[in-house]
C-alpha cells in the first residue's frame, strides 16, 4: 500500500465540500451521485474533515436561520417568493450553503468568531499529512487520532491517540497549543513530535523551541526530548534518546539502538494488523539495534530472530511468537 498525502488546498476542499453538500440534498440526487460522493470523501482524511465541517457549518446556520439574525437575513434573500412555503431540507442546505459562500470568509472563517473544529484519524499502517488552514502542517503516524479547532483567540490540537508531527506556522496572537494526556506543549515557533503511549506521552523537538506545561513546565529546543506520565510527571527517558530515531517513521523506517526486543515488538506491530508475541516473557529483555523499513513485516521479524537466535511461528489464531531455537 503506497503512503497517501494530503496535499489539496484546504479552501479548495471546502467549496468541494458544500456543493457535495447542496448535490446530495437535492431531490434529483442519484444513486450515482451517492457512490461519486462516497468516492470523492475516501480520497484522504483532508477530504473527510472538510466535508464534516462544512455539515457543521451548514446544521449551526439552519439553526441560526430560526431566529432574527444577520445569517437569517442573508438566508431569506435566497429564496424565492414563489417557493416560500416549501419546507424541504434540500433547499434550506442549498441556502445555508450560499451563506457560508458569502459570509464564510468574513465570519465562518478559522479567522473568524465562530472558527472551526475538525477530527482526523489514521489507521493502522496509514500515514498521512494534514494541512491546516493557517498554514501548519500535521504529519500523522499510523493508528493516530487527533482533533482540532481553530478560533480567532488560538489554535489548539488534542492528540488523542497516536504520533503527529507538528511544522506550525507561527503566530504570537495565535498561539498553537497541543494537548496530550495530562500535559500540553506550547508551541515557539518549531517543528516537533507528540508521541501519546499507553503509559507516557514523549515530546521531541527537530527546529525551533516549544514549552512543554505538565505538573511542571520545562522549555526544550532543536534535539531536545521529554516525556511525562499519566499523572504529569517528568520521567526519564532511556539513553541515547533520539530525535533522528524518533522520527525515522516519517522516512518509512524504525530505528532501534539497543533497545529491548518486547519494545521493538510493539513498535513494529503498530503499523500491522497483526498480534506480535514473545513465547517466554524473558525473551523481553534481549536487545535489539538497527534500521527496518515500516512495511516489511516479515523480513523484520527474520532479521530479528536471527540475530537473537530465535524462531517465528505464525500461529492458527493469526498470531506471531518469536521462541527460543
């Protein structure tokens, strides 16, 4: 499978987004209309976030059309006198859409009061780049879930699974906030990776300098590295921690320097839909060094298991154990 990315403009999408919107209420939609739609929408998660939003966009106006508003006012000089009676769903999503055409820029905007909110997530094995409207870039590792709102006050991103790298258009006005478990990173100007474990999130910076708030606050810059528990504490990271290794995924690859073999395991089995398993848990401890490129799987594991003097067997349940020979 070939890595998808994102590279659409954003507006570009949204305007794709509401005539999708406006086609499928239609009364005259097809079936053929509903399986191009259902196309277009798979393209990436670009595609899906846009189109989520506009049919956000498009319920808050129907909303606000119920009362005297400005959004109202606009909405009426779009029907036609004729048709004034009529109730059908279609025509007042073809309204609203007008709408946010007109007055989007002005007021519906990331720029604007109202800003903007959208979830992307990445499936196992996926990899995907995400570009937002202010310019900043998410790079999304695989099994990764994040969501993002955007307002005139600041731009913040909760990881709520996953790895995301983050190049962020910086904004002193508009500061760029990410939230991970119980500790957030505020961003300086930089490029750097959240990575959200089970049991720690780890925060990396590659350029720049970020500010990273939990129980305490610790300020890193370019190579530097932290990580910080489930209650928010710092911890200490393993030696000969790097940010080069860390962020090998985006290359394609994983880097191990001497790290123990269950860890490697789990790392590779991130990116595979498949249960990775040691026979002896005091295999665990075994040390494992190298570089393996993300999607050979199998090749991995023979590697590994070679130079540890082990066996893999593929199991009738469909999973993998690594044994003594």
């Amino acid at each position: 499978m070939t890595t998808p990315v994102v590279s659409d403009n954003v507006e570009t999408l949204k305007d794709e987004a509401v005539e999708w919107l406006i086609r499928l209420s239609a009364q005259s939609c097809t079936e053929f209309d509903r399986k191009a739609f259902a196309v277009w929408v798979q393209q990436s998660a670009a595609h899906q976030a846009a189109y989520a939003e506009i049919a956000r966009r498009m319920n808050w106006l129907e909303q606000a059309a119920k009362t005297d508003t400005i959004s109202r006012s606009e909405a009426l000089r779009y029907r036609s006198n004729k048709r004034k009676t009529v109730a059908h769903r279609w025509t007042r999503l073809a309204t609203a859409a007008l709408v946010l055409l007109t007055l989007g820029t002005a007021t519906f905007s990331s720029d604007g009061w109202y800003g903007s909110s959208a979830s992307y997530a990445v499936a196992r094995g996926g990899h995907e780049i995400i570009n937002l409207p202010d310019g900043s870039t998410l790079e999304m590792n695989t099994d990764s879930e994040v969501k993002v709102r955007i307002n005139r006050r600041q731009r913040s991103v909760d990881v709520v699974k996953g790895e995301v790298f983050f190049s962020v258009a910086h904004n002193a006005e508009q500061p760029f906030i990410v939230t991970a478990g119980a500790g957030r990173s505020i961003d300086i100007g930089t490029e750097f990776d959240v990575y959200r474990q089970a049991q720690q999130v780890v925060v990396a910076v590659q350029e720049g300098s970020v500010r990273v708030e939990a129980k305490q606050s610790r300020e890193l810059i370019a190579s530097q590295t932290v990580a910080y528990d489930q209650n928010g504490e710092f911890i200490t990271l393993p030696p000969k921690f790097s940010i080069a290794n860390t962020t090998a995924w985006r290359r394609g690859k994983l880097i191990f320097d001497n790290r123990r073999l269950d860890d490697v395991l789990a790392e590779i089995g991130r990116y595979h839909n498949v249960q990775l398993k040691l026979a002896d848990p005091k295999l665990a401890g075994n040390k494992v060094s190298g570089t393996f490129a993300v999607k050979r799987l199998e090749s991995n594991l023979a590697t590994i298991a070679n130079s540890l003097n082990l066996t893999v067997h593929h199991s009738e349940s469909g999973e993998i154990v690594l044994a003594k020979r």
